[in-house]
C-alpha cells in the first residue's frame, strides 16, 4: 500500500487549520490521558492503523497502561476506568457513529460529569480525532 495525497504539502493552510485546533485542545485543561483515550478509541472504531499507533505511543508515555490500551475496545467489560472515562468513551462512539445520533442518555451523562467548557472540548477533540481519522485513512498515511 502506498501513500497518496499529501495534504500537508498541497494544501498547508489547511493542514495548519487542522494542528491549530489539536494545539487548542493539547493546551484544554482535560486530562491528557483522557483525550488519549478519545484518540484511541475513535481510530478503533474508525481503523485509523496510523493514528492508533501514534496515540498508543503517545498514551503510554504519560502514563497510560497496557491493560487499559488493550481492553480500550471492551471497556464496558471491565472495571478499569473511572465514570467519567466511561461517560466520554461512550459519547465518543456515538459521535463517532454519528448516523446513529448521539443518545440523550449518554449526551445527559457526559453533561453530568463535566463542565460546559469541559463538554465542549471533549467534543471538539473527538470531532478533531474523526477528521485526522479521514485524512489518514482516505490518503493512506503509513505507520513508521
């Protein structure tokens, strides 16, 4: 498989439209480990191998444990992360399977759980993560 397009190279100011928002969220107060886990679980769900790879890396040097990363895809199986991971692994599915709808249920928890500034950068880094996702996959961007 080789590469395609390289956005970064034929349209810069759109890929530097891109890291500005991924700057803004790394600068968020949210924890780092948490928008990790939404990175992680949105390329799993989307089959981004590249940004898997990248996150996984990323998540274990600050901290995150190889348990977790490997029960990511069956955290509702386990006991492994706290209830607001949960509520934002969750509202990142469905906001990753968008034309299902984002639930109220699960919107309700999240909201329960965080701030509306909180809320708002959570959604925006699993919006963030879903469009890096689509630019991986659509121009086969390789891992290594």
């Amino acid at each position: 498989m080789e590469n395609r397009i390289n956005i970064q190279q034929a349209e810069p100011a759109a890929y530097q439209a891109m890291y500005s928002l991924e700057k803004y969220l790394s600068a968020s107060k949210l924890d780092p480990i948490l928008l990790e886990l939404i990175k992680m679980r949105a390329s799993q769900i989307n089959g981004c191998a590249f940004c898997l790879n990248m996150h996984a890396a990323e998540a274990r040097k600050i901290g995150e444990t190889e348990q977790r990363l490997y029960l990511l895809n069956a955290w509702r199986e386990t006991t492994l992360f706290t209830a607001a991971e949960e509520a934002v692994l969750a509202l990142t599915e469905e906001v990753t399977l968008i034309s299902n709808h984002v639930s109220d249920a699960t919107y309700n928890k999240a909201a329960s759980l965080f701030s509306t500034n909180e809320l708002s950068q959570i959604i925006m880094a699993i919006v963030t993560i879903n469009a890096w996702n689509r630019i991986a996959i659509t121009t086969k961007l390789m891992v290594g």
